[in-house]
C-alpha cells in the first residue's frame, strides 16, 4: 500500500521524522530516480535530503548522486564545492553513469525554468495569493529512467522556496534569457532585510522533505530499442499526479494550507 512507501522528513533542527519510505529497496533493488521540488532560488536540499537519518533508515542501500545544472559548473569556487559534495552535471550521459554505478540520483525534473516563478510563492491573499509553480514541460529524465529500468521515486520540499526570493520580478525578461542564456536574468536574490539571509519558515515551520511512493516504469527496451513518446507521456503524467498528491497530502501539516500547487508546461 501507499502508506507504507511514504514518510517525511524534517530538515529543522528537531530532526524529527515520520513515516518509512522504499521498504522494499535493497542491493538488488531496480535503480531510482528521486527526483526533487521544487527548485525555488537555491535547491540547496537536493544536496543533503538523503544524507538525513530518517531517509538513511527508510533507503539503508542508496545513496543518489545529485545532478545539477551544468551552468553552474561553470561558476568558480560554486563548481569546487558540487563536486566535493559528490554532484555531477544533470547530462544524459552523466544520469546513466551514475545509475549504472551507484543505483541512483537526485535531481530536479523542473530546472530552473522554475527560477522564473519564485516570487509567485511570497505572494500574499491581496496579490492573489501563494503558488508554488513546477515546470512539468521537461520529460528526458522519465525516458532515461525507462532505459534504465529506474523507478520514479517523487520528493517534495516543503518550506527551502519560502527562505529566499528574487528580489526583481520581470516573469517575461527572465524567462526569455532564460532560453536564450540557460539562466533567468536579472537575478538578485535576498531574504530577511533584503540580505542573504533565509527568510522565517512559512507560519513558523521548519523546512521538511516528503518523500512519495515509487513510480514504477515499464520494462526497458531490448537492447538497441527506443521508448515510445506515448510510454513516456504516460509515465511523465503518473509521476505529476503522485506530485499532486504528495503535496496536498501533507501541506497542512507545514503551514502550506493556503499554498497551491500549479503545474506549468511552460
């Protein structure tokens, strides 16, 4: 049953957590795919969720690599501290590597289209109210999963995107450098004072990680065969709808009963 896939995590400072996840993962388990939202200014969880105890109890065998965006290796001292941190580049060949080697990784399915729609979640009821917006448009890492034959295993973080915010919104000019640049432009990130510094958690939580049941792909291709656009579409769609779920699920319980949750293919 659900249940008994499904449990969360807190990252505050009680460390407390509920639930149990992947009671059934194992060395010979099939690989998995977490994957990790949403993105926010700084996923900076992506890094660390399964570096917590309870998510160690729940998947005692796997340790994902993280797979980030390839800009930012490109970045002085920020590419230094991925790579001591174990992450690699979010490339196919990359993705296939490390679940050839190590059974599993993280990334974040939205990228940083999502970057674009930040300011969205510290709206208040007056400006239409909070929304936290994924980018559902991407579906490469649900194909290579099926190469792979690698479960979708959905992560949801509920607290990281409310600790900072863009401080200049201009959602078009953004998301068009962002195609044209592979980065939203002008980004001038703050929080608390306009600083650098995480904003309170939203009505006085913590920052949580929920980690949804498994979505289980197909079988692979044989060797040499291709996955079919509508397997893909089929299995991107199944992954979305555990999202949805997991997300109105458990909002309540970390002060997001006034939060929506919109799915955007753009």
């Amino acid at each position: 049953s659900e249940g008994s896939s499904e449990g969360s995590s807190e990252g505050s400072s009680e460390g407390s957590s509920r639930g149990q996840a992947g009671a059934d993962d194992g060395p010979t388990a099939k690989p998995l795919v977490f994957g990790y939202h949403p993105h926010g200014l700084y996923p900076c969880g992506l890094t660390w969720f399964y570096r917590l105890a309870a998510f160690r109890e729940a998947f005692p065998d796997v340790r994902p690599v993280a797979l980030t965006a390839s800009v930012i290796f490109r970045l002085p001292l920020l590419s230094e501290l991925l790579m001591w941190a174990g992450c690699r580049e979010v490339t196919r060949a990359a993705m296939c590597g490390a679940l050839a080697s190590e059974r599993a990784v993280a990334l974040v399915p939205g990228g940083q289209s999502e970057l674009v729609y930040t300011p969205r979640a510290h709206r208040s009821a007056a400006q239409g109210g909070a929304e936290v917006v994924l980018c559902t448009r991407h579906r490469g890492f649900v194909r290579v999963a099926i190469e792979q034959g690698a479960d979708l295993v959905p992560v949801f973080c509920f607290g990281e995107i409310h600790g900072m915010t863009n401080l200049i919104s201009m959602p078009r000019l953004q998301a068009a450098t962002y195609r044209w640049l592979g980065f939203p432009i002008p980004f001038l990130p703050g929080g608390r004072w306009g600083l650098p510094i995480p904003l309170p958690g939203r009505h006085g939580r913590g920052t949580a990680f929920v980690v949804g049941p498994r979505v289980r792909v197909p079988p692979a291709p044989e060797r040499g065969g291709r996955v079919d656009d509508e397997t893909v579409r089929a299995v991107h769609r199944q992954y979305y709808r555990e999202v949805q779920t997991l997300f109105e699920r458990h909002k309540r319980a970390w002060g997001y009963d006034d939060v929506s949750l919109v799915l955007s293919n753009g």
